[in-house]
C-alpha cells in the first residue's frame, strides 16, 4: 500500500473537476482551514495557520519549477498559479468529500482554476526532490491542459507529468512494478490510456506503464515531437489519429514497437531522460543528413531546458549543432538561390551564390549536397565562358580582318550554350555568325563586282590603245 500511495502522488484530475463543482457541506464548512497568501514572482501560496514555515520552503523552489516546466513545453501558463497547501488529509477531504474514499491522494491540479494542490501531511515521508516533483508533476497537467485544448487523455496526461519529474527513488519501484507486470503479462494495452477507470484503477501499473510509453517516444522521436503530439491532440477526434498525425505511424504498431523496446528500458534505459541526460544523437543525425530546420527546432526547444537543467556540457554541444544547423539553412538559401539564377540564365550570381555555399556545405562536411554544388558551380562557369566567348565574337567581328576567327569563337559560344539548354543565347551566337557570314558575302560581291570592274577597265583601255595603234 505505501508504493501505491507513492504512485498516487500524480494528479487526481478526474476528481479534481467532480470535487470542485460540488458545494461543500454547511457543516464543513466551518471546520475549513483559514488561508492566508505568501506571494512569489510566479506563485500565490495559501496556507492554513501554522504553516508559514512550511509555505517559505515552498517559495524557495517554487519559481523555479515554473520557470522549467514552462521552458520544457515552450508555453507559460497564467500567473499566479495558486498553489494551496492543505495541512492534513482531514482538511483536504472536508474540502472534497468525494476524495475522502480514495486513498495515497498527495496532490492534485486543477487547470480551470489554475491551481495545484499538496497535502502537507502526505508528504513527510517524501525526499526534498519528490516534494519539488510535486509541484513539477501537477504545473505539468496545467501546461497540457491548456496546450492540448484539454483534449490529452488521461494516460499520456500521467505518462508525460511524470516524464518531467526528476530521479528519485520512486523511479526505481515504478520499473520494479512494471517489470513484475511484463513477467506476468499483465501490461495494459493501448486502449487502455483513453480509460481513466484502468490507469486510476492500477495504478501500479497504469503510472509505470504511461511512464515507459513516453520514454520510448521520446528516445526514439525526440521531444519536440511528443510536444507536437500534444497540441495536435488538441485538434484531432482522439490519441490514435494524433499519434499517426505526428510520427507517421498508426498506433498498433507505436504499441508493437513499445513492447519489443521495452525490455531495454527495464535494463537500464529508464535512468535515461531527456530532462537531465538530453541525448543530442538524434540531432546530430538529423544536421549529418543535412534536415536543418527539424535540428533547429529539436534545439530551439533544448536549449532554454539545458540552461535550466544546468547541463553545461550538452548546452555547449546543443549551441554548436544550432551554429551548424542555421549555417545549413543558409547553405540551403544560397543554393536555392543558386539554382534560381542558372534557371535564369544569371551565370555571373550564379557562380557567387554557387561558390558561397558550396563553402558552407564544406564546412559542414555535406559530401551529397558538396557534390550538388559543385555540378551547379560547373555549370554556371560554362555559361560565364559562354558568354564570354559571345563577347570575344561581337568583338572580333568589328573587324573584317578577324571575321574567320569571329566565326570560329561563334561557333563555340552557340555549342556551349545549346548544351546548356540556353536557347536564347545559342540564337543570338548563331545569329552573330549568320551576320558575319552575310558580310562575308557582300564583302565577296563587292570585291567581285570591283574585280569585275578592273578587268572591264583594262580591257578597254587595251582597245582602245590598239586602236590608236592601228591610226
């Protein structure tokens, strides 16, 4: 009964909502606690007479729980969350009848009213760091309420609030309990996360479960994509057409793929968290296979947690990849553009635009794409030529004495082009070498009918000279 009231830490949502919609008897209400307000940047805590020391120590940590949990999901919830600290397990039922029943109830959330709720008495047995993953445990529930429209079920509401709380020994009776589950073959299937009565139900092996169906997503997706799950379940009809939405794959075979990866995590694997151990391997393979923006949304989301985690070396790590990864974009908009201006038949910015990312595809050591730029490169080289054998042909034919080598350099310019599919200049180096062939021609009449002339000319100064003879 003590690990099932330490799995019942997590939020009792369903109750939450039930219990506060419900008046409170007359006659407890006069046995509530009076509460007075401790303020922080980001808190206002209620506490009843006599626990001021106990609201104090809350205040201490409290901000900074905000301020990570709020960093991990990129979305800030509305201050001041209320955090209310009941003093006793009495207390809190005369509060909420209903949960009088249910037992191990250590806190809970209620998003509509922004507030999380601690049983102070519920928590002596707990470490320092189990009573601050209270507090993580329950804002969590708020954070995805409010990015899931409210639409998240109950099970992945559990599996991540539980994600986001840090190693404590509880971790270690959860992975004991899920494994006696696995052994017995007890695991609950998929559907099961839609039913609030089976994760509430069995909770020692509902929570445990959720957990490890978070942990595989992340490890083998990435967080960012669990938290694109989240708000597409905010517009989907349910978790499966969620699921299939964001990875690509329906959930028949998510829980497949869970089952046979379970195992590992059961060995070990659940010690691995992306909170306090990030693994950048999957960012770095996405900028190794050059998909820069998914590495620069991986890490946009990373970072601001690493500070707050306080992971110095993987933050210095994440900082480089997002260098590498923007360098990338870059790269990527300079050969877009590159691509653009040779379609243009632009050789000139071609060529720079060209020869700039192919340097920052180099740096980054992008063999598929150096290959691509260095083709584009080639190619916009061979239209500079091009157009410059065009220029050196218009120059030469200026002068009747070069027409031969204008039309040789013609010919040249019109080939080049007609192989880089550039019909346009091919015609106009065509139509230079028609025009230099025209010229030739009259300038072959002219010098023709001149021939001509002088032949005339001498002829008929001879007749006339012999007739002269002949006087």
């Amino acid at each position: 009964m003590r690990v099932l009231a330490r799995l019942l830490t997590a939020t009792i949502v369903l109750l939450a909502l039930a219990i506060y919609a419900l008046p409170a008897p007359v006659q407890a209400q006069a046995t509530l606690p009076q509460w007075y307000e401790l303020r922080t940047q980001r808190f206002a805590i209620l506490y009843a007479d006599g626990d001021l020391a106990h609201a104090e120590e809350y205040a201490t940590f409290v901000d900074e729980v905000y301020d990570e949990i709020t960093s991990i999901f990129s979305h800030a919830v509305p201050t001041p969350v209320t955090l209310r600290l009941y003093p006793n397990r009495r207390a809190y039922d005369t509060a909420n009848p209903l949960a009088a029943p249910i037992r191990g109830i250590i806190a809970h959330a209620d998003f509509r009213r922004n507030e999380v709720v601690v049983i102070l008495d519920q928590t002596n047995a707990q470490s320092p760091e189990e009573i601050k993953n209270n507090v993580r445990h329950e804002l969590t529930h708020i954070v995805l309420a409010e990015l899931s429209a409210n639409r998240l079920n109950v099970g992945f509401h559990e599996g991540i609030a539980q994600y986001v709380e840090r190693p404590s020994p509880e971790l270690e009776r959860k992975v004991t309990a899920l494994r006696q589950a696995l052994e017995r073959d007890e695991l609950l299937p998929w559907s099961a996360l839609d039913d609030r009565d089976q994760i509430y139900g069995s909770p020692q092996i509902g929570y445990p479960q959720t957990l490890s169906i978070v942990a595989f997503l992340v490890e083998r997706y990435s967080f960012v994509k669990l938290r694109e799950f989240i708000t597409v379940s905010g517009r989907s009809s349910g978790y499966r057409s969620a699921l299939e939405r964001v990875y690509g794959t329906p959930a028949t075979e998510l829980e497949r793929m869970w089952r046979e990866w379970l195992p590992s995590y059961l060995e070990g694997g659940f010690r691995h968290n992306a909170l306090t151990e990030y693994d950048l391997t999957p960012v770095e393979t996405l900028v190794a296979e050059g998909r820069y923006a998914e590495a620069r949304r991986e890490l946009e989301l990373a970072i601001p947690w690493l500070r707050n985690t306080q992971q110095n070396d993987v933050l210095t790590r994440a900082q480089d990849l997002l260098r590498r990864s923007e360098l990338g974009l870059t790269a990527e908009e300079l050969a877009r553009q590159a691509r653009t201006a040779l379609e243009a038949q632009e050789y000139a910015k071609a060529s720079d635009l060209a020869q700039r990312a192919l340097k920052a595809y180099t740096a980054l050591d992008n063999a598929d794409r150096i290959e691509t730029l260095r083709v584009y490169a080639a190619i916009a080289n061979r239209g500079l030529r091009a157009t410059q054998l065009l220029e050196q042909a218009t120059t030469l034919a200026g002068d009747w004495r070069t027409f031969a080598d204008a039309r040789a350099v013609a010919d040249l310019a019109a080939s080049e082009f007609l192989s880089l599919g550039n019909q346009e200049h091919a015609a106009r180096a065509l139509e230079l070498r028609a025009e230099i062939d025209r010229v030739q021609t009259l300038a072959g009449l002219v010098l023709l009918l001149v021939g001509l002339g002088g032949i005339t000319v001498g002829v008929t100064r001879r007749l006339v000279v012999r007739e002269a003879e002949v006087w």
